[in-house]
C-alpha cells in the first residue's frame, strides 16, 4: 500500500506524504488557479480559495495528530514456533485540545540470528481513535514458523485523517527483542517402548557389573551376579555368598545428546533435519520436565556447543529451550567427545539417548549399538518417524 503514497520534496524534513487523492486535488486546484488569474472570474477565484483553504486545513490537522503522540510496544518475551503471537500497541496522547484520529501502524519483524536463513514481515494495524489526555490499544497477531531471536521495529505510523489528501507520518525507534522457542511436538508410544526396551538392557547389563542405584543391603549370590559385588566378609560369616544390592529408581534419568551436523555445502533437507532433531529434544524436556522426578541432560553439538543438565522442573526446561532455540549446526568431526561428557555428567543409571542428523553409517557417527545404556537414532529414518511428530 505504501507505493500509493511519496515524501513530497517541497515539505523538505517534514515527512508529509501527498495520497494519489491529493495529487489529483493539486492538479485540478492549480487549474482553477490559473484559468481564475487568467480570465479573472470571481467564481473561479472563490473556488480557488476554497480548495486551498481545504488543503491547508487537511495538512494543519495531519501535522498536529502525531505531535506529543507516545507508542509503546508489548511483545511477549517468548513464544514457541508455530504458536499464535499476539502484540499490543498502547498509544498515549498528551495534548489537551485535540485527539488523533484513524492512525495506521505499521511494524516490523526481523530475524536476526542466522543471516543465512533471514525472515522479515511487515504487520499493520489501525488504531481508529485515541481521546485527548488519553490511551488507547490496539494489537496484532501471526505466527512465527522458525525458532530463533527476532527483532521488532522499527514502528511507523502515519495518518490521512480527516480528508485523506495529505498525510503524515514518523517512524520509532524502539527496537525490541523476542526469542522464539523451539517447536513443541508430539511423542508416541513407540518412544516410551523404546526406553522402556532400553531399561530392560540397561538392568541386565547392571547385573553383569554395574551399579544402578544406592547400596541399600545385602542378599544371596546367584546366578549371572558379577564377582565384584560379592561381599567377602559376610560370605565368610554365612558360610555362602552373599553379594551387594542397590536401589533400582522407578524412574531413570535422562541424557540426550544432539549430533546437528550440516554439510559443508548444506541442503534444505539437512536444515529441516536439524529442526527436527531440536524440536524432538525440546518436546522430550517438556514432557520429562512436566513429569519431574527425575534428572535430565541435554546437549548439543554445532556452532555453540551447550550442556545443561539438574532435576526436570521448569528451571530447567527455560533454560533447555533457551538453549535449543539458538541451536545451530555446523560441520563437525562428530558428537564422540560431548557423548562422552554427557555420560560422565550424568548419573550412572542414566538412559543416554543420542540424536544425530548424520546419514545412516556415516564414519563420524559414534557406534553406540555396544553400549546396552545408550540409544541412537537418526533423524529422518522410519524409526524417528514412528517415535515423533510435529503438529
């Protein structure tokens, strides 16, 4: 809509805009004008004033609706992708004699944390009315499709009113910035069979030497125990083996670790891959989050490598989202050496589950198949497919 309208270059620093409406009344009012001084009709001459007088009055009124006029913007200071955005513009006017009257807002919404993949949009709004001494608000709403940080401005308002042959308008400095938050999907039983499949290996595998839990007592040896929890001294009193038991916990903590590897030359399928894999680890922190009784790690591989990890509460969800949000891949050697921390950070009944966007057999990718604790999955594969889904 702006192409209807042009800075007039005779108003000099005063951003006055001339509607095609107006221009069409300057060129038949300088007609009048002229064929008045020319023939010297009265008539003419009286119409003349009037259509000046009409335009002056029109830039007068235009000129006096935006002084002394505050906007404030109120965006939210989060928000997931995909969700609804709404944002509030409250206007404040402080003169005493004079309302300001149909008032067009115009805002903007930039990307601003991948220059590779830029995303910039342009809202509008009306604001019909805001009384003298007085406040009010309008708002808009869209939705946002990609995670990241986005910068609001700047604003620009501008108004026609009462006669829409002039206008003015002036912009506002008031930069603002939101970060969007990862996508929030859907988990299907088959994630929870897969856990639960892997628990059950990770039990075996604790009975062959690893401790999953607190020591709490002591009971008899049998079959398939490993020797190294034999307590000598009470086998000794007893006459038989006796060997060390330890707590199994209902709910075993979580680590996921992100493998988001881009290529060097990276394609569009690769970018939504990585998505996905931030996405999925953002929906299972919220789910694990909102479940609690447990401790969660996750981390990630790529541009800014992060960690976090404490009790699954809402803490540490915001700052897991914060995180992801900002989440970029890169062309790495592989997640072997962040894997590797994650394991050493969490505790040891922990389920470690890793997340990679590397094609299937990619010689970076580290084998976890041996690892009766550990789980891979490759985004994009039937197995992801069957376990996620973005809503």
């Amino acid at each position: 809509m702006m192409s209807r309208y042009r800075n007039s270059p005779v108003l000099g620093k005063l951003p006055i805009i001339i509607c095609r409406e107006g221009l069409y009344f300057i060129v038949v009012m300088s007609f009048v004008i002229v064929g008045a001084m020319l023939r010297e009709i009265n008539l003419l001459i009286l119409v003349a004033g009037m259509m000046v007088g009409t335009l002056g009055v029109n830039l007068v009124l235009v000129i006096w609706s935006l002084r002394r006029l505050e906007i404030v913007r109120c965006p939210p200071e989060e928000v997931c992708a995909g969700d609804a955005l709404s944002v509030e513009l409250r206007a404040q006017n402080n003169r005493r004699w004079f309302g300001s009257w149909m008032l067009r807002l115009e805002d903007r919404i930039t990307r601003v944390d991948n220059p590779q993949h830029p995303e910039r949009l342009q809202v509008q709004t009306l604001l019909p009315h805001v009384p003298r001494e007085g406040a009010a608000q309008t708002s808009y709403r869209g939705r946002l499709a990609r995670r990241g940080v986005y910068r609001f401005g700047p604003l620009h308002v501008s108004t026609f009113f009462p006669l829409g042959l002039l206008g003015r308008s002036k912009f506002i400095e008031q930069p603002q910035t939101m970060l969007v938050l990862p996508r929030i999907g859907r988990l299907s039983p088959r994630w929870r069979e897969a856990l639960a499949a892997d628990r059950t290996e990770g039990a075996t595998s604790r009975r062959k030497g690893r401790s999953g839990g607190e020591f709490y007592g002591l009971r008899d040896w049998q079959p398939g125990d490993t020797k190294r929890w034999i307590h000598w001294r009470t086998s000794a009193k007893r006459g038989k083996l006796a060997v060390r038991q330890f707590e199994q916990p209902r709910d075993p903590d979580l680590a996921i670790v992100l493998d988001l590897w881009l290529g060097e030359e990276p394609t569009p399928r690769q970018h939504d891959m990585v998505e996905l894999a931030v996405s999925f680890a953002a929906t299972v922190a919220a789910e694990q989050c909102r479940l609690g009784g447990r401790r969660l790690l996750i981390a990630a591989t790529g541009k800014q490598p992060f960690l976090v990890h404490g009790e699954a509460n809402s803490a540490l969800l915001q700052d897991a989202l914060q995180n992801l949000a900002q989440a970029e891949g890169a062309d790495d050697s592989g997640p072997t050496a962040l894997l590797e921390t994650a394991k050493k950070q969490a505790r040891p009944n922990a389920r470690v589950v890793l997340l990679t966007t590397r094609p299937e057999g990619s010689t970076a990718e580290p084998e976890t198949s041996a690892d009766a604790e550990s789980l891979k999955i490759t985004v994009g594969s039937q197995q992801f497919e069957e376990m996620f889904a973005v809503e």
